[in-house]
C-alpha cells in the first residue's frame, strides 16, 4: 500500500481488557483513524474510552443513526467528545434502513435523504453557532424546533467539525458530496461498483456546490480475511456479507452487481431466523465478489488496484458469527497484512 492511502480501523465496545491496549496500538501503528458503529449501542461511549488511551489517531462514529437522537444531541455528543479527545473527532451520520429506524427506535423514517439532509444541516449548525444564542426557529419537513433560549456554556474547540455521509445508491453519493466533507463507501461495494457508479455521482454532488475532489475523502470500507486458507477465509466471512446479502432495501444493488436471486434467497432464509440457512443461502462468488479474502499477497494487490479511486480504506474484520479467538486472529493478520 502506497503511504498516500491513508488506513481505518472499525473497534466495537470490547471489554477495557481489550478495547484500550486495541486501541493504543492502533494509534501506536500510525492509523489515520478509528471508527466505533452503531449496531446494537451507540457509538460516542466507546470513542471517549479510546479518547484516553489515544494521543493521535482520529475517532469517528462509523456510523452513528441520524435519526434515532435529536439534532441537538448529536452535535452536543460530538462536540463533548472533540472536548475530550482534543479536537480529533469526525462524525459519521447515515439513515440506515428503514426497519431499524421504525421498528427498533421508533423513529419517523420518511424520505431519507431529504430527512438526513435536514438533520445535517441542523447538526452543523448547533457545532457552528450554538454557543452564540443565534439559533433561533428551525421549521423544516422533520424537524419543529425552538432554539432561541438555547446556548452552550462554552465555545466549542472546534466550530466545524468533519462530518462523513456513507451511501449505497446514486443519489446518497451525490448527497455525501454535497453535504459532507467524506463518504465511508458502504462494505457491500464491490471494485466494479466504485468504478462504475461512485466517481461520476460523487462529481455531481461536489460539482452542485462548487467542491474540490481534492478537499473529499472517499474512504470504501472493506471486509478482510487474511488467510493462506482461502477456503476458510471464505467460510469465515460468509455470515457477515450473507447478514448483509439479506436486507430488501439493497436489492437493486445486489442486482446490479450479479447477486439478484442470491439477495432474494438470503431474504426468504432471513425470515426462517435460522443462521445456518442464511449462511447456505449464500454463495462461494458472492463472498469473494464483496470481501477481500485469501492469502495476504493477493488482497494487497487488490487493494493496490483500488488506489486511484480512494483517498483511504477502513479494512476490518467480518465479524458476524466469529469467536473472539478468531476476530482478534483476523484483526492481528490485517495489522500484519497492510500496515506495515
């Protein structure tokens, strides 16, 4: 790997036993940043426990849910958490699917790039202003609120805080190009499919507000299972991309890249709630397509073919249906394989 591609890693909450010594070492190695998801938890408690033992390393919630808190506690999180790491913070923010927002968090989902656009704006502009007293009335399709008596005690450290949009389709590409100062490239993308589709809409999006390429970040996150065994390697990522090879929103996707009938299949083995059947339902050429798996030497090369497309890479380990042993083995080899 080039040293103009700059690395991320993803670190879910772990015990102290593990997430701090993970952590320093990650900073330790040079890493560009670390990214906490939100999955089952919210992402702003693990970034400030790694905020202690950090010293350089940027921090990002990859990715915390637009919807499922208020504008004003968002941008408080992130501006609390810029206080404690000293201004190392990016603030990853994404819809998600439309399941999760209404079933799980009881959120209105609505148009989601409309909604997720006003939720920015918002965001932005508490980080921005809120310590002013300026805010004022905020009237928008999702969002009545009232801020004229709200100020923060103090100034925030930094008043523009690095926002990063993920996106799957066409149009939340040119949205995170608009909107945001980076796009963590969804982990289902393909090479093809940054080829083909991300570069010509992420132009439109930068184009529309006069934004530089070069002032972008175009980051593909990407799934990595070092194995002289690619057999294994293969077995050992198969629940993670058959977890997300089954949700409906991203059919078109599937079918755009070759893996209609095999989303359809994952759907139908999804609903019998059973992992062995979502793991059956799917295929050797799906994994391979969507993951990098295999001896070290071949993922190095295919990262390398990616590098002119890419500004940096989050490499992490398909952790669904993993044991610990075998997640720490898989983060250990990635260490080995593209950080030098």
């Amino acid at each position: 790997m080039t040293k103009k591609h700059k690395l991320w890693a993803l670190i879910p909450p772990l015990p102290k036993e593990v997430l701090g010594p993970t952590a320093s070492q990650l900073d330790a190695a040079g890493l560009e940043g670390i990214w906490s998801p939100q999955l089952y938890s919210a992402p702003f408690v693990p970034l400030a426990a790694m905020a202690m033992v950090t010293e350089n390393v940027k921090l990002g919630t990859g990715i915390a849910l637009a919807f499922s808190r208020s504008p004003l506690e968002t941008a408080c999180s992130a501006m609390d958490l810029d206080l404690i790491n000293g201004g190392r913070t990016v603030l990853g923010l994404g819809p998600s699917i439309k399941h999760w927002n209404e079933n799980w968090y009881g959120n209105t989902y609505g148009k989601p790039l409309k909604h997720l656009r006003e939720a920015v704006t918002i965001i932005r502009d508490l980080i921005n202003k809120g310590h002013s007293g300026d805010m004022g009335k905020v009237d928008t399709e999702y969002y009545t609120l009232d801020y004229s008596d709200f100020k923060t005690l103090t100034p925030p450290i930094r008043s523009d805080i690095p926002i990063y949009l993920p996106a799957v389709f066409e149009k939340s590409i040119e949205t995170a190009g608009e909107l945001a100062d980076g796009l963590p490239g969804h982990p289902i993308w393909t090479a093809g499919w940054i080829k083909d589709e991300v570069e010509k809409n992420l132009k439109v999006g930068l184009d529309r507000v006069g934004k530089s390429r070069s002032d972008f970040d175009l980051q593909p996150w990407i799934f990595c299972a070092p194995n002289e065994d690619k057999k294994e390697a293969i077995e050992d990522a198969r629940h993670t991309i058959a977890w997300y090879g089954c949700m409906a929103q991203y059919h078109r996707y599937y079918a755009s890249i070759g893996f209609g009938d095999a989303n359809l299949a994952l759907q139908e083995a999804a609903k019998l709630n059973d992992a062995e059947a979502l793991k059956a339902a799917c295929p050797d050429e799906m994994v391979e397509a969507i993951a990098f798996v295999g001896p070290p030497s071949e993922l190095r090369k295919r990262l390398a073919e990616m590098g002119d497309i890419a500004d940096s890479f989050c490499l992490t380990v398909p952790f669904y249906g993993l044991s610990p042993e075998k997640s720490a083995h898989y983060s250990q080899k990635i260490a080995e394989t593209f950080y030098g």
